[in-house]
C-alpha cells in the first residue's frame, strides 16, 4: 500500500510522468536483482560485509529478485482494488 500511496503522490505532482514512475519500479527490481549477484565471499561489491548474502548462502538463486517480483506483483493488486473503489464508488 505504501508503493501504491507513492506512486499516487507522485503522480498528482507531477501530471503525465507515467514513464519516469514505471523507470522507478523498474529501478526497484534492478537494485533488488543486483543483490542476488553479489560476491561470494559475502561482500557487496564495495569490500563491505553483506549479512544478508551470508546469511542466504544455501538459498535459492534469486531470493532478492522474487522478492521484488512479489512485491510488484502487490502493487499491481492494489492498484486494482483502487481502481474498483474509482469505478463503484
């Protein structure tokens, strides 16, 4: 729901920006696919020490990914409920 109220906000300020507001969501599941192609040896590219991929070895690939997969997935979802409450009012 908090996507979705963003992404209200930013389009009632910012009239016909449809694109820049999808290059955000897809700016979103980029950085959380990025995570999944970490380092190894547990680091997040910048010689820090990432808990998270250490604490995922042994997951499957892509955990980050289908993360931000299913939280689009949310979003669209509650985008429909929105648009019902828009039509029936």
């Amino acid at each position: 729901v908090d996507l979705y109220v963003l992404e209200r906000a930013f389009l009632s300020t910012h009239p016909e920006s449809e694109l820049l507001v999808e290059e955000v969501w897809k700016g979103y599941r980029s950085y959380f696919e990025s995570l999944d192609c970490q380092n190894d040896d547990g680091t997040n590219g910048e010689g820090n020490k990432n808990d998270a991929v250490v604490s995922n070895r042994g997951a499957s690939e892509g955990t980050y990914g289908h993360v931000a997969k299913s939280v689009l997935n949310r979003l669209e979802q509650v985008r429909m409920r929105g648009r019902k409450r828009e039509c029936f009012g």
